[in-house]
C-alpha cells in the first residue's frame, strides 16, 4: 500500500520536475527540478543533499552514465563540494 501512495504522488509531480530511483551503491534517488535548476539526492545512508545551480546539461550526463556513483563522485561532489545543502527528513 505505502508503494501505491509513493507512486500516486510521483505521477502528480508538476511537469518541471523528475524523479528516478537508481540501483547505485551510492544513490538511491534523484529528483531534477527544470525550473529550479536543483537536483536533489537521496543517498542510500537516507541523507539528502539539494545542488543548486545544477545544469540540464550536467544532469542529463548523470542519467547518461555508467556508473551513477563514479559521475557524481567525479563529476558532482568535486564540483559542489561547498554549496551542498542538507535537507531536513521529516519522518
């Protein structure tokens, strides 16, 4: 039941926004937020991170490569290892 109400809420998501689950070692999600330009991470450890100033460009390389973790771990933490913004969980 509870997947039903993640995914009934992922469906209604405005048109600028996209959310991908990932099999990564490393991150379990991503939501892209077009008009925002800030891709949101939730790794696996359930830490989530907002990168702003985050290009379409750059993200559609992320959903291009390989290995997720090695992009963002090259491509991403190097880049924005400053300006990373921790979201706070509500549980």
């Amino acid at each position: 039941a509870y997947q039903k109400v993640i995914q009934r809420k992922l469906d209604e998501l405005p048109d600028t926004l996209e959310h991908r689950s990932w099999k990564s070692a490393l991150i379990k999600s991503t939501t892209y937020d077009r008009a925002a330009k800030t891709l949101t991470v939730e790794f696996n450890n359930e830490h989530i991170y907002d990168y702003r100033d985050f290009s379409s460009e750059t993200y559609q390389e992320f959903i291009d490569a390989e290995s997720k973790g090695k992009f963002f771990s090259s491509k991403i933490r190097s880049i924005y290892k400053e300006t990373p913004e921790k979201v706070t969980k509500i549980n």
